[in-house]
C-alpha cells in the first residue's frame, strides 16, 4: 500500500519510489501516499534514459503526465483536453522554460481517483514526478459541498486502493455558478501556496468551461 513506502528510508527503495516519495513529501499534503506520483516519476525515468543515449529533444506522454526536454532549448507546445465529455475541447501552452521539466493533469475522467471536481487540474513543475503529485493535490482541492456531488469510499470502486476510507468524487450533476467558483477558488489557495513555496511554476484549473491560472499571466490559448 502507498502509506507503508513512507515507512522506511526512501533510500532502500528503487529509483522509482524514491522519485515518487520526495515529489509527495514536497507538497507537504499528508493525504497523499506515493502513488500521487506514480506515473509522473516513470516519465521522468523514461525521458532521463532517452537524454542518455544521445536524445535532443524528448517528450514522454504517460497517460497526460508529461515529462519533456530540448537540449537546444526549443519550446515545447502542449495541449490540454478542459473536459472528458468533449474530447475536442482543448488549450493549449507553449513552454521554453529550461526550469519546466514536467505537466501534468488530474481530475474528473482521469485513470485515478479524485476527491475534487476538476475536469482538468494542471500542474507545471521542473518534472513530471513533482508536477503529477501537485496535479493531484490540486485536483482534490477544487472541493465543495454540493447535493449534485455524488461521493464514495475509494474502496468501493477499487478494493487493492491505496487511499482506503477517503471519499471520492464519482460524479458531478449541474453545479451553479457560485458553487463552481468555490470550488475554483479552493484550487486557487492551493495553487497559489505550491507556486510562492517554489514548488510549481504554475497551474491551470478547469472546472467544464470556466478556467483559471496561477499565476494569472499563464499564456493559454
């Protein structure tokens, strides 16, 4: 299970793990096991082994969690589906930063659990281990109390979880406007926290049609 890998010094474990542990610890969000990087910290893997055998310009797509390079400092455009239910839906972002290693997204319609209401939460961080476990924080944060929010224990939908008694979001009905700004605004807090500790460079919030970013001056388009 996720939690037991915090039990033991992240050094006994393989590469993998250990990526995965110092991502989770950096968000500092104790709900988290180390499974919130998962996906991240092999695209990370991936994109380190590439670099190593002479690659210049290498882009790992794990499943939307991102983890990218160009050695000549090329720009890297991304785009981003805002929404399941409408595939062709999308923004996109240029990246040149040679900071930015690592997007990722979480949210509802995603391969993993979340406790939030995001169709989309995106985080951008010098890798993709780091930027996944934000996404997922991110992710359960934009979190509101709504009749039309139907929960449930991960448990119920997935016996071998690593978050057992944690009620997730399992489907969203019609929100108004003023529950969806909540809910965007508790993302906000959070990702306004992450980006003054240093820990993201920025993030992208989607709620269906209504986006935010922090910091606000993200280009999108």
């Amino acid at each position: 299970k996720g939690q037991k890998l915090l039990e033991k010094p992240a050094q006994s474990y393989p590469i993998s793990i250990q990526k995965m542990l110092a991502a989770v610890k950096r968000v500092g969000d104790d709900t988290l096991t180390p499974l919130a990087a998962v996906a991240g910290a092999f695209s990370d893997i991936a994109l380190e082994k590439a670099l190593s055998l002479g690659a210049e310009r290498v882009i790992i797509n794990n499943g939307g969690d991102i983890a990218f390079k160009d050695i000549r400092g090329n720009p890297v455009k991304v785009g981003i589906p805002i929404s399941k239910d409408n595939p062709a839906s999308t923004f996109a972002l240029m990246l040149s930063d040679d900071k930015i290693g690592g997007i990722c997204t979480s949210g509802i319609g995603g391969r993993s659990f979340t406790k939030g209401i995001a169709t989309a939460a995106v985080a951008i961080a010098e890798n993709a281990a780091l930027a996944d476990a934000c996404a997922t924080y991110l992710g359960n944060e934009t979190n509101v109390e709504d009749p039309e929010i139907i929960r449930c224990y991960a448990e119920d939908i997935d016996s071998e979880t690593d978050i057992p008694g944690h009620q997730i979001t399992l489907k969203v009905g019609h929100l108004n406007k003023k529950t969806t700004y909540n809910a965007l605004l508790n993302g906000v807090k959070a990702a306004e926290d992450l980006h003054e500790r240093q820990i993201i460079w920025g993030a992208i919030l989607c709620i269906e049609k209504e986006i935010v970013t922090v910091p606000s001056g993200i280009n999108i388009y």
